[in-house]
C-alpha cells in the first residue's frame, strides 16, 4: 500500500495492520520516550537512548524498527551488522547531532593532544567512528569519571558537558552544541511551575542550560525519569512532552507536570502510524554505515557499554 492510503485509515486498523506486520516479519519495535502516544503504545520497548542500543542487541528478531531519530537507528546498526534496521522516517534527524563533524573533531584534538574524545550518542556514525568512546544522558559522568586522562573533548552538548564538569574534576573542553528542546527552559519556567504546584520535586534533563539543572531537584536521562515517576505521586518534568505522556498514561492515580507544555521536539514527531506500518510493509528505510565507519564507532560504542549496567557489546 501507498503511504497516502495508510494515512487514510483509522488508528484501530493502523495498529492491527502493524501488530499482523510485527508477526508475520518477526519485527520488534523499539520506541524511544519521545515518540508519540500512539507509536509508544506499539512499540515492543521504550527507553532512552542507552536502553534502546542494549534493547537492539538483546532483541532476537529479524527486523529492528527504531521509533526515534537517526542517530538512535545507526547505534542499533552499528552494534547489529547481522540484523535489519529500519527507520520510518528518514528524515527524523537530530539537529545537535549535525553540530559536530568529524573534521571538527580531529581539528580539536591537535589543538589539545592528550585529551580523550567523549562523544555523545547524539552524534553521526562518522563522529563516533573518530571518538575514543561515547556516552549518553544516563552513563555520561560515570564514563568521563572512569577514563583515565585529565582532558576531555566532550562532543557536542555543551550543556551535558557542563553537568558532566560540574560532577568531576576533570577539564571538560566544551562543544558549541545544543538540543533546541532543552535549551528553551530558563529559570523563570521552574519558578513558575514551583508557584502553579507547590512542593512538587522537579527533575530536568542534563540537556537543559546549566542555570535550569543547577535548580533542579533532579537531573536524569529519559530512563532515569521513568524510574523517579515510579517513586513520586508528583513531579514537575522539565523534558519532551513525549516522556511526560508516558509517565502519565503509565501511572494513571499519579500527576507529572510538563515544566513547559512547548517542549516538542519536531524531529522524533515525524514519526508516526501511517509511516511506521509503511515502513513495516515495505521493509524500509534501511540504516546502515559502511563498514570502516562501522568497525570503528562500534568501538567507541562498545567501551561506554562496557563501562555501563547491562550487555556489554555485540558478543555478549
Ligand atoms: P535520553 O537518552 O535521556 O532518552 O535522551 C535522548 C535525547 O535525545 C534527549 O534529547
Ligand atoms: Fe535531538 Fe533534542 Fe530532539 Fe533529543 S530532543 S532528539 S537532542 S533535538
């Protein structure tokens, strides 16, 4: 079928088309907390992006199809060279993740020889494949704290990169990345919602500006919320409304408030059920990295694995 005519069916025939695609395919869907109520609720799995690279290599199925933006399905590429993964929106990108290049980064390490690259998942294939390791919002100040080197080349949010100097005392050289989700939180939004839900506990991401997480009465990954909303009636999120929606609908006598109501991020919006069971029809679009770049940001991937709670890398 056309992408024109699923977009002319109804939700309840969308999700039993893409359930009957999910068996017949021997599919998984892995979802990541931004995507929309209606793709959460068909995925197999959601999480945050460290979750979704192990829940890619645990998966024991044919075709992988990673509900989320490019950087997440190359990841899941990366670490599974023998599995299909398949994005249904290509263009689903993500705009800080085009903020780092890897001519950029081999220019930054002759300035500073001697310092290790860090890369954040939110990066290109070709950025990590130039990185000594990578990290993500949930392991990035354990990474950085075990790495045996004073000097860090910390890729490309600068904003996670500050949390990450703020925690060690390492020298932490920071990139002039940004999500444009997390940046738009200020101060004046915690002092609002503060005044609009008294007492409530209000958790950020580490993608938010240094003056927000400084604030905050938690700072964690996507992943790491989830976990706090199973310990708090309450809480203000200061994250995509996608995560918010989740907590809610997951924990229905409980109330999780959006720190801001206008905290969409565009790009994981882009997917959506008439191209998620297009893409399962169809089988595409593939993501794959060529080999070189492949061998070598799977090393990056890898150590941060290792250097983290669960599946260690593609042979474990
Ligand atoms: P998490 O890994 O915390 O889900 O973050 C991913 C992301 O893109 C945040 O903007
Ligand atoms: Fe990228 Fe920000 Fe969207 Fe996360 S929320 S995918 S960092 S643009």
């Amino acid at each position: 079928m056309h992408l024109d005519e699923y977009a002319s069916l109804t939700m309840k025939e969308l999700s039993s088309i893409v359930e009957g695609f999910k068996k017949s395919k021997n599919a998984v869907i892995l979802g990541h907390n931004y995507q929309v109520p209606e793709v959460q609720v068909l995925a197999d799995y959601l999480g945050d992006s460290l979750r979704l690279a192990q829940l890619a290599m645990e998966a024991d199925a044919e075709l992988i199809v990673l509900c989320g933006v490019r950087f997440m399905a190359e990841s899941a590429a990366i670490l599974n060279p023998d599995k299909r993964v398949i994005i249904p929106s290509l263009e689903a990108g993500c705009p800080m993740a085009d903020m780092a290049t890897p001519e950029q980064v081999e220019a930054q390490r002759e300035e500073h020889p001697g310092a290790v690259v860090v890369s954040y998942v939110n990066t290109s294939a070709e950025v990590k494949a130039v990185s000594d390791v990578c990290c993500t919002s949930s392991n990035a100040v354990d990474v950085v704290k075990a790495i045996d080197a004073d000097e860090i080349i910390f890729v490309p949010d600068r904003n996670l990169g500050a949390y990450v100097a703020s925690k060690t005392s390492k020298r932490i050289i920071l990139w002039d990345g940004h999500c444009y989700v997390h940046s738009m939180f200020g101060p004046e939004d915690l002092e609002l919602a503060r005044g609009e839900h008294p007492g409530v506990r209000i958790v950020v991401h580490p993608e938010c500006p240094p003056d927000v997480v400084r604030e905050a009465d938690f700072v964690a990954s996507t992943g790491g919320m989830m976990k706090l909303a199973a310990e708090h009636d309450e809480l203000i999120v200061g994250t995509e409304i996608g995560l918010v929606e989740r907590m809610n609908r997951e924990y229905p006598d409980r109330n999780f408030y959006p720190l801001s109501a206008f905290a969409v991020c565009r790009n994981m919006k882009m997917t959506d059920l008439p191209r998620l069971a297009y893409a399962l029809e169809h089988e595409q679009y593939v993501v794959s990295v060529p080999e070189k770049t492949r061998v070598c940001a799977e090393r990056a991937l890898t150590r941060m694995l290792e250097m983290s709670p669960g599946p260690k890398g593609p042979s474990s």
